[in-house]
C-alpha cells in the first residue's frame, strides 16, 4: 500500500492504458491561482494529442520543480531514474566533453505524465529526431523581446516573418513563448547538419531585420542590442538549443503556457491570456493548431543562398553559444 505523502495520498492515474503514479498529487505547484502537481497532470492530460504532437519522437530536456515553481529548477538531460520499462530514450552524445546523455523521447502521452510525477513542469525539445538527431526537421524562429521592447513590436516582427515566409513558399506555425515574446515553427527537409540550419536562420532574420531595422536586431552581443528592439534569435537553432514546447506550461507562478495561436490571432494576442487555467477550454474548442504541422517540409536552400552572399558582402557568422 502507498504510503500517505506531506501532499495526499498518491493517485494512479489511467492514461490511455498505463498507469501513472503520481505522488503528492496536492503539492503547491503555482502560487497565483494554487494549482497543484494533480492540476498539471491533468492540464496535460486535456492537451494531451497537442503536447505529444509538440514533443514526439523529439529528444527532451526536462526543467523540473521539485518543490514548485517558487523553489529551485532542476536541468534535466539525463532521464530520472525510476522510469518504468515503457518510456523510451534517445541517446544523445556530446563529443567536446566525451559524454553522453540519454534524453526522454517522447512516444505517448503516458510519457509526458510520467515527467509530470518527476515534478517537470517544462517540456523543452531538440528539433531534430531519434531518426537522426544530427539533421533537424524543424526550423525555429524565435522573436525574443529585449526588456524596453513593447508587444507591438514583436507582433510587427511576425507579420513581417510571415510575408517573407510566404514569399518562400514556406508556412509557419507561431505561438507564444509562454513569456514575452513568439515563436514561429517551419518544417524543413532533414538534410542539413545544425550548422547549416542554424545558418539558414541567421540568413532570414537578417532579411527580417532590413524590413524593419528600426525595430529588429541580428546583433549578437546583447550589450550592443537596442534595448527597445525585438532579437531574432537565430542561435535556437543550434545543436543542443532548446526551447519550451507548444502546449508546455512554464515555470511562473502565472502558469503561463507557450500557445499556439492562430495568425488572424497576432494583431490582438496577449501572451499572459494563455494559462493552464484557459488552455484546457480552449484546446477542447478549437483542437491543437499545429496539427498540421508534419504535413509539408520545406527546402532551406534558399535560404542557404542568402547566407552565401551575406557572407559574400562581407557578414560574419556569429560564434554559437
């Protein structure tokens, strides 16, 4: 019998067939509204085909809160010990130190609710697969707002990502970043290495930046950034960069989540409306807006050919970090 923890007794919880302990279930997760470990779980569970979708197949580093989001953030690559026999792994390795690190690899929503009982409030993904965790699939366009940077700024920005995008022949899929600023996801063929991709990135923002150079940097070094610009950070598409998934909560009292919304939705977005208080509703309304997202990849060659003659012209490749 299960002992009695400081937080409630332990509940199992039945999803889609496996049984998932989850122990002081009544544990204080999030100070705003008092949300516990059990509401987590079960915010989870009702976006449960949208995180799973987010994270599938995907290499996942976990932040885990032990004692709730007011307590100390546990970086996680390695899996916790204790997994049971059905979470899979994807062994990562990491030649600069010799190491190696075999990371969740999400398959089920079974997973995602055993990392919950690991106490991770956030999911943050490669973008790259067990497949070949070498050549992501996934290009990522962060718009990361510097601290005197309003909203409107970062809505700017993606509008203009989005006419460029189109240009490309290319569709994004945004949501926020479950703080201040947005993110802009695009398939891409798996067949470039990191650092292409990663160049690939750098070429567009750079494209973003000289259709609203009052307002977007590609600076590197943030003392040089105007602190009142939006940053296209391209570096998040670099080997071992990761970013809070859709549909991840965030570690905040709020219990902000990194949404996905729709582009008719950016003119009037507020980044703080999403929660995983409103989620649940709003997933059970209008489903996982990235559903569609695996349907069409697309090349990054041109993209490549811009990152060419900017280097052409004399543009430095920034050093990674």
């Amino acid at each position: 019998m299960a002992s009695k923890g400081e937080f409630g007794e332990p509940v199992i919880l039945d999803v889609e067939g496996y049984d998932v302990r989850l122990s002081n279930p009544g544990r204080p997760y999030f100070a705003e509204r008092g949300e516990t470990k059990l509401d987590l779980a079960n915010y989870y569970l009702a976006v449960g085909p949208g995180i799973v979708n987010a994270l599938r197949e995907r290499p996942c580093m976990l932040h885990r809160f032990p004692d709730g989001v007011d307590g100390p953030k546990v970086h996680q690559k390695r899996l916790p010990r204790g997994a049971p026999p059905w979470v899979e792994t994807v062994r990562l390795h990491f030649p600069r130190y010799g190491l190696h690190a075999d990371e969740l690899c999400v398959t089920k929503l079974a997973d995602v609710i055993w990392a919950v009982q690991m106490s991770t409030v956030e999911f943050h993904p490669w973008n790259s697969r067990r497949a070949d965790t070498e050549k992501p699939d996934e290009w990522r366009i962060d718009l990361d707002p510097m601290p005197d940077c309003p909203f409107s700024r970062v809505r700017a920005a993606a509008g203009v990502c989005r006419d460029l995008l189109a240009e490309l022949g290319a569709v994004g899929y945004p949501k926020t970043s479950g703080g201040r600023g947005l993110h802009i996801y695009v398939r891409i063929h798996p067949e470039h290495g990191f650092g292409d991709v990663r160049r690939a990135a750098l070429a567009f923002a750079r494209e973003v930046e000289r259709r609203l150079p009052d307002e977007v940097t590609t600076t590197w070094w943030r003392k040089d950034r105007d602190p009142a610009a939006v940053f296209v950070d391209y570096n998040q598409n670099a080997r071992d960069h990761t970013i809070a998934a859709a549909y991840s909560v965030r570690g905040n009292t709020r219990g902000t989540v990194s949404a996905p919304v729709t582009w008719d939705e950016i003119p009037d977005v507020e980044p703080d409306d999403f929660t995983m208080a409103t989620m649940p509703a709003r997933f059970a309304a209008i489903g996982d807006l990235h559903a569609r997202i695996d349907q069409t990849a697309y090349d990054i060659a041109p993209l490549l050919e811009w990152a060419a003659r900017d280097e052409r012209e004399g543009a430095a490749t920034p050093p990674e970090e």
